[in-house]
C-alpha cells in the first residue's frame, strides 16, 4: 500500500469508495469536492496495485490548536490487516506536523472496530450526540486525543515516506478486525 497526499484529481475513485462505504450517508460530489480543494484541510489516500482502496481527511485551520478527523474510508478488500491504522496514523501525523495540540472525531455508536482503533492510538469518549445519524437510530461518540502526548509515544517517521509495495500487520501495526468507515457529516460532525 502506498500513500500520497490526496486532492480533486481523485474524486472520482474517493466518490466510488465514499458511496461504497457510507451508502445512504454518502457525502455528495460537490461537498467531497470542497472537502479536497479546501486550503484548511489535507488529505491523504492509499493506494495499492494503482487503485485507491483508502482515504482519510483531516481539517486544521492555520495556527490553530485543534482538529477534526473530517472522513476515513477503507475499501473491503483492504480491511482487517493494519492498514486502516496506517492511514489514520498519517492523518495524525500531519495534525501533529501542523502544531495541533488536540485533534476531535466522532464515531458510530454501532461500529466498534473505528472505536476499538481510536481508542487504541489514545483517542478518549468525551461525549455523545444521541440519534445524531440521519441513517439511524445511532449516537455519535466524540473522541479527543491529546496530540502532544500521542507523538511522543510514535516514532517520527511518517508513513508518507514508507512507499513499500505493501503494509501487513507487525507488532508496531497491529490489524484492526472488521470495517473502518467514520467521517463527518456535510454538517460539519465526524461520523
């Protein structure tokens, strides 16, 4: 799996994965397409054998302290094997590179995978917002990470500049089980 960082030119394969995975809560074009051209925001997407299987977003305006986690999609066929994690993990990466000292996500109540992961990079449930998702009966957990704390527990390189053909799961990169799918809503709340 490769990163790079991601922008218009790939909303069409982000569109196909983004309707795959949230369905009924899929963003529309045009907001996915604001998403990428915003200067506030940086996204990162995986590629693997030349297809995008995965993208994340990340919203941190200029010298702020603080950012959302705006989207993170995994396509099937890529789950289950650690790379969710680095996905993510690059994501806060460039939160961290950008100064930010707390970075905020929403997350399913039913999906406990993105939850386990979170949690997991020491992402902590700081409220809810109850039936908060227009597909469901379903809470919206919020989740705060302490930034600061987080870097000094990884090392400093990024998974940007890895570029190996394919990242499994190892010790450092344990694989998550199930499906990663969380992002905000065009409302403005991680989903």
């Amino acid at each position: 799996m490769r990163l790079r960082p991601g922008g218009t030119a790939d909303l069409d394969a982000i569109m196909a994965l983004e309707r795959a995975s949230f369905q009924g809560d899929a963003w529309s074009e045009t907001a996915m397409r604001a998403e990428l051209a915003s200067p506030h925001n940086h996204y990162i997407v995986a590629e693997q054998a030349g297809r995008l299987v995965g993208y994340a977003g990340l919203r941190a305006l200029d010298g702020a302290k603080d950012a959302d986690v705006q989207t993170i999609a995994l396509d099937r066929s890529a789950r289950g094997r650690g790379r969710g994690r680095t996905l993510f993990r690059a994501l806060l990466a460039e939160a961290s590179r950008r100064g930010v000292r707390e970075v905020f996500l929403d997350v399913r109540a039913d999906n406990p995978p993105a939850q386990r992961l979170y949690a997991s990079e020491g992402f902590l449930e700081i409220g809810r917002r109850p039936n908060y998702y227009p597909d469901g009966n379903v809470d919206a957990i919020v989740m705060r990470l302490d930034m600061p704390a987080w870097a000094a527990a990884h090392v400093s390189t990024s998974p940007m500049s890895e570029n190996r053909a394919d990242v499994g799961a190892s010790d450092e990169n344990p694989p998550t089980s199930g499906g990663i799918s969380d992002r905000r809503s065009e409302a403005g709340a991680c989903t």
